[in-house]
C-alpha cells in the first residue's frame, strides 16, 4: 500500500480525558465524489474523509491514509486486518463475522434517477416490480446493499436482461448519456455530484426512494481491538450531540 505520507493525522493529544486508540488506523482514499477523493492537490477530501478527520480527531486516534485500492482487494485487507477501516458501510451477518460496526455517522439515501427530459414517462414507479413488469433498462453499482425492494427482483430483472452493472458512478452516468439504460440506481450525492460536476448530464430523481438508512465505519476484528470500537463511537456521539458532525453534513448537503 502507498501511503499518503503528507496525510498521516497524528492526533494523539495527550491532554484527552478519554482513551487514544490502541494503534494507528489505516484506511483508503476511495475514488467516489463528493465522499472521498484525492484532491487536485494531492490530498485526500470528501465528506466521508472530513467525517473520518473529525471522528479520529476527536477520538485521540492517529488516522493514516493510503491511496485507492481496488474494491475486491480493499475488502479482502480489510478482512484480513491489513486495512482497518472502511467507510460508509452497511451491516451485513457476513460483515459482522469480520468486522465491528460503529454507531453510524451519516445517513445515506439511494435514489431511482432518469435523464431530466425523459422522466416523466417514470413518475408512477413504486417498486422494481414496476421496473420489472415494465421491462424498464436499468443501470445499477456493481456491489452494495440497495434496500429490500430491490434485493427481491434483482434476479428477476437479471432474468429478463434488464439490468447492467457499472463500477463507478462516473461510468453510470457515462452510460446513462449514452442510453444504455433509462433508470440509474445508486446513492444520491454521487449520482447528482457525476452529473452536474462532472458528465454534465441533467438527470432527475424519481419519488421512489428504494432505501434511506444510516451508515458506519467498519473497524477489522483481525486488527482493531473491541476497546477501540468504543473509544471510536464515544467520539462520534460526542461529535453527533455538539453538531460537528452535522454541519459537516450540511456543507454537502447532507443531513
């Protein structure tokens, strides 16, 4: 791994009333704007890398970036305790083997979009029934959890040769552009942050939200100790009760 030397937050205060963490946390600069991203100036940015700043920060932790790692590898050190931290997660009884899960530190929505001129013709979609019976080309992240709904028709729309996958958001939008689909599913400050900042593409979303929930920081079980868990969601409690967290949030608007 490559270390984003510059970026090494030593915030271990000595000051602190409450226990640092046992020892430094290691975590990837992902490629996913506006959550995290390496800057044009070559520094990790993002909200998710703001949150993280501020939560390690809080919690006399020394928080060490190292650059992107692809997602199966990234998930794979994480397991195997060579990556402590991971972003932005959802619990999973699988993850959860592996992994301790921090009270959460934001809220994510996921959102059902199509281009602006063409969505009108999608203002009655409820569920992905309606995808499915409607035999609508849908866009989608190759991995994650996407609410309940969709999980039971995925197979279905599968089936039928509805859905293409695409690995980032910039992709999506890419392809999205270029009608390879009507719908795109995924969070929705990436989606919006890819079409207006980056493809260009007006897109709008849909009133089916197919999933709202708060996410967490995964913690590795084969690096990070059961202590450190506590040391970290003390901090972000604190964090969360004198509104740190949420004008962080705000900038992004997110809340």
């Amino acid at each position: 791994m490559k270390t984003i030397a510059a970026f090494l937050l030593a915030c271990a205060l000595p000051t602190l009333a409450w226990s640092a963490c046992s020892k430094p946390m290691s975590v990837a600069v992902e490629d996913w704007p506006p959550y995290s991203q390496i800057d044009a100036q070559g520094r990790p940015a993002g909200l998710d890398i703001e949150l993280l700043q501020a939560i390690f920060r809080e919690a006399g932790c020394t928080l060490v970036f190292h650059q992107d790692i692809p997602r199966q590898r990234r998930h794979l050190m994480h397991k195997e305790g060579q990556l402590d931290v991971l972003f932005a997660a959802s619990p999973t009884p699988e993850r959860q083997r592996y992994s301790w899960f921090t009270v959460a530190y934001r809220p994510e929505t996921i959102g059902l979009f199509a281009r602006a001129d063409d969505a009108a013709r999608f203002a009655g979609i409820r569920s992905f029934s309606d995808v499915l019976s409607r035999r609508i080309g849908l866009l989608a992240p190759n991995s994650g959890w996407y609410g309940d709904d969709y999980g039971r028709y995925l197979a279905d729309m599968k089936a039928s040769g509805l859905v293409q996958h695409f690995e980032t958001f910039d992709q999506g939008i890419r392809m999205l552009k270029a009608n390879r689909a009507d719908l795109i599913l995924g969070d929705v400050g990436a989606i919006v942050y890819e079409a207006q900042r980056v493809v260009r593409t007006p897109v709008k979303q849909l009133g089916f939200v197919p999933n709202q929930a708060p996410v967490h920081l995964m913690l590795s079980k084969a690096s990070v100790s059961e202590a450190d868990l506590r040391t970290v969601d003390a901090a972000i409690r604190r964090l969360e009760a004198n509104g740190t967290l949420k004008r962080l949030r705000a900038r992004y608007g997110l809340n």
